[in-house]
C-alpha cells in the first residue's frame, strides 16, 4: 500500500467528550508524516499505534491551538522514551520560538536535535524531497498564517518484463539497469526493440492534498488539481456560510465544490463545528455536489489503491 491516512482527529477547538481537534498520520512510500498535532495526539497514536519511532517529519499548518497545542507533549515523550535520531518540524514562523520556550521552562530535555523549519512564503514552494516523496505547501487563508501540503509520491521505477524479455537471447543482465531507466534496447542485428516491450510500466503515482482551516479559496484548485485524495475542512454547513466567511472557515458545500473544479478523487470532511450534533448532515451536503465524499472520524483509515 502506497498512501494510507489515519485520522487521529478531526474536530474543532471546543473540547467535546469523544472528540479530538486535528492530527492525521500519512503513510506515502514508506514515508511516515504526522500532518497537525491538536491536543491529545500522543494519546490517539497510541491508541491507534502509530508507533513514535516511525516519525522523523511533522508539518504544522498554522499556530492555533487545536493544530499544535498537541506538539509539545508529543516532542516532551519522544525525550523520555530516549528517542535519539532528529525530529523535523515544519510550520509558521514563530513555531520554534514558542516549542523551545515551553520545552525549556519545563525542563523537557531531551538527546535527539530538533530541526526546525520555518515557513512565510504566501506562494507554494517545496519544503521537502528526497527519492521517494515531496511536499509542497498550499497556502491558505485564515485568520493567521497558514498552509496545507501536497504530499506526492515520486514516479517509480518501471518493472522488467521477464517474459518478453526471455524472447531475445541477446538481452544480457547487463542490460537490465538501462531498460528500467527506460532506454531501447539495439540487438546485434540492429533490431531496435522498444522499452515498452520490455517493461511493465510502474502504478502511477500517488498524491494527497492536506488543506487545514481556510476560507473558501478557489486559488488553491491548481496547486492541488487531479490529487488522489483530497482532506478539506469543513467547519460548517451552508447555513452558516456567512459565519463561516466571518471566521475564515469553509462549508461542506465550498470544500465540494473545491474537490470537484480541482477533479480530486476523493474528498474527506473535517473540523467540524461543535454546534452540530449529526455529522451526517456534511456529507449529504457535500454529496450534492461532489459524489465520492467520505467524512473523516477517529481511528478512520483511508487507502488509496
């Protein structure tokens, strides 16, 4: 399995029984990416084990509370379980003044080095790549500094086709290495036999579009167009557009409307309202506009086949 997304929580600020505010853990080409930490993280990834050791990377989409009050508890049990290799955080500016204030006042000390990396750019740019994944950001708009991430897969390797290959017995092993980096093989008679012959061609790779709290903001389509699975928020049904365009947050029926111009796969629903007692009633809303809608809940897991 390529991209698997656990979600540990997926409600607003106000504390409810049974309901945690923001954190979700990616799984993308044996990649492991905490994405938020609200209040309680630690607590969910241990109940839906999400082991600690797995995480080196975590992206912070903006500095309220219910998206990283969690961090500091989480960083403060990864030094007393001894934890040694280095942790990166990404998120706003202002992330590491305020983690290493709290973390020395409580004399929180720990071996690994904590790497920051701060963000201010208000136009997408990579923050993170190396031979498997990257991560752009998606800025948002809301009441303070804020961006989603575009986590991809890089394209894989394509796959040797053995059966075809036995066909010619002047293809060496030697071979083996320009074939899977897509090159025509020339026989000693001068027969060209094309790659596609040769190869099966590897699963397309696999993308996911992280957009935390925002208003609706059509800028965004582009940055995030043909995404396999795409998580929105949705703090609100359309009865309340005009208090979700007041507090920069966005409708069940804008996030759709986001999903289908942006032709996304899958959507996910989330932060919702404590006002609302049936989550139901998001993705009968968001349905109406855009099919293949899922609402996301703690402990919910979604792969991407």
């Amino acid at each position: 399995m390529s991209l698997r997304l656990t979600i540990l929580g997926c409600h607003s600020a106000t504390p409810r029984v049974n309901a945690f505010p923001t954190s979700q853990y990616l799984e993308i080409n044996d990649r492991h990416f905490i994405i938020d930490c609200g209040e309680g993280t630690q607590r969910q990834m241990r109940k839906y084990k999400v082991g600690y050791s797995k995480i080196n990377h975590i992206f912070i989409s903006h500095l309220h509370g219910d998206h990283f009050y969690g961090l500091i508890g989480l960083l403060s049990t990864f030094g007393i379980l001894n934890r040694e290799k280095e942790l990166h955080v990404f998120g706003p500016k202002g992330i590491k003044e305020a983690t290493e204030m709290l973390l020395n006042i409580s004399q929180s000390h720990a071996k690994y080095e904590l790497i920051f990396h701060e963000l201010s750019s208000t136009k997408s740019e990579l923050i993170f790549d190396d031979e498997k994944v990257s991560v752009h950001t998606i800025p948002l708009r809301h009441r303070v500094y804020t961006n989603g991430f575009l986590f991809k897969e890089k394209e894989k390797p394509k796959k040797l086709h053995m059966q075809n290959i036995g066909n010619y017995p002047e293809i060496d092993k030697a071979d083996y290495l320009n074939i899977k980096a897509g090159r025509d093989i020339v026989l000693p008679s001068g027969e060209v036999i094309s790659n596609e012959e040769l190869t099966i061609a590897s699963e397309k790779p696999k993308s996911f579009a992280y957009c935390s709290d925002t208003c609706f903001l059509p800028s965004i389509i582009p940055i995030i167009k043909n995404a396999d699975l795409l998580y929105h928020e949705a703090t609100f049904l359309s009865d309340k557009e005009d208090l979700a365009k007041k507090t920069l947050h966005s409708t069940a029926s804008q996030a759709a409307t986001i999903a289908k111009e942006a032709n996304v796969k899958q959507l996910i629903l989330g932060h919702y309202s404590g006002r609302y007692k049936n989550t139901e009633l998001f993705q009968e809303e968001a349905k109406t506009i855009f099919s293949e809608t899922l609402l996301a809940e703690p402990g919910k897991i979604i792969e991407v086949n």
